[in-house]
C-alpha cells in the first residue's frame, strides 16, 4: 500500500533535516513590519516544502501552485508592509511599550514641554564582578 501523502512529506522533511521542534522555536520580529516578514518567511518555507515534495512526488500541480503561492505570497506581504509603513512609519518598526513611549513623547513635545521619560519596572542589580582570588594593586604613595 502506497504511503499517504502526509506520511510522504514528513519523510522529506526528516530528509531535510527539519523538526517539528525547530518549527516551534520561531520567533517574531518587532513591530508590525516584523512580523508580516516572519509570517511571510514562514509561508515562503511551506511553499519550498510544497515544490519539493511536489519534485518527489512528480506532481506537476503541486508545484505549480507552489510557486505561484509563494509568488503572490512575497508581493502581497512586501506590498501591504510599503503601503503600511508609509501610512504609520512608527507602529511599523515599533513594538507595544516602545511604541506607547513614543506617542508619549511626540504628545509632550507637541505641547512644547520636554519629553520626559518614564522610569520602567526596576530591573535586577548588575552582577558583581569578582577579583578571581586576585589581590588588588598596591596602592602607589608619592
């Protein structure tokens, strides 16, 4: 009995080399930009992963929608982030609090005071850096 064809493109990607485990460890870029590109970059990979499979499996439709896919994939995602980055550059490249600090910032200076910056959540003490059983220098007297 013929494998099925999920059971074929799970050994193509075993092949390749590609775990589920590595699939799960993506993360997103910052701002919107950012992560349109991170999803885009995902669906790209899917669209190799059809092209190939669809080589293997001499399956002229599979790679033909592939690459069509993968086509429509990169100028749609590279079209909405222009038309997006240019209608709000900020949100663009910004993510959540830097971009709260930043329309923070843009409201003070619109009213003509100095920004001011609020302090965050305190962070945890910088490590102290040990002698490493080291003396220190004697102290020179002139």
């Amino acid at each position: 009995m013929p494998d099925s064809l999920k059971d074929q493109v799970i050994e193509v990607m075993e092949r390749l080399g590609i775990t589920g485990h590595q699939l799960q460890s993506i993360t997103l870029g910052p701002g919107v930009v950012g992560r349109n590109s991170s999803i885009a970059f995902a669906l790209l990979v899917v669209m190799a992963a059809g092209v190939i499979s669809g080589a293997f499996l001499h399956s002229e439709l599979l790679v033909g929608m592939s690459v069509g896919g993968a086509i429509v994939v990169s100028l749609v995602i590279t079209c909405l982030n222009v038309h997006f980055g240019q209608k709000n550059a900020a949100a663009a490249i910004l993510e959540g609090a830097q971009f709260i600090e930043y329309e923070h910032m843009q409201l003070t200076a619109s009213k003509g005071a100095p920004p001011t910056l609020q302090a965050g959540p305190p962070g945890p003490p910088p490590p102290m850096i040990s002698n490493g059983g080291r003396t220190s220098l004697p102290e020179v007297r002139e």
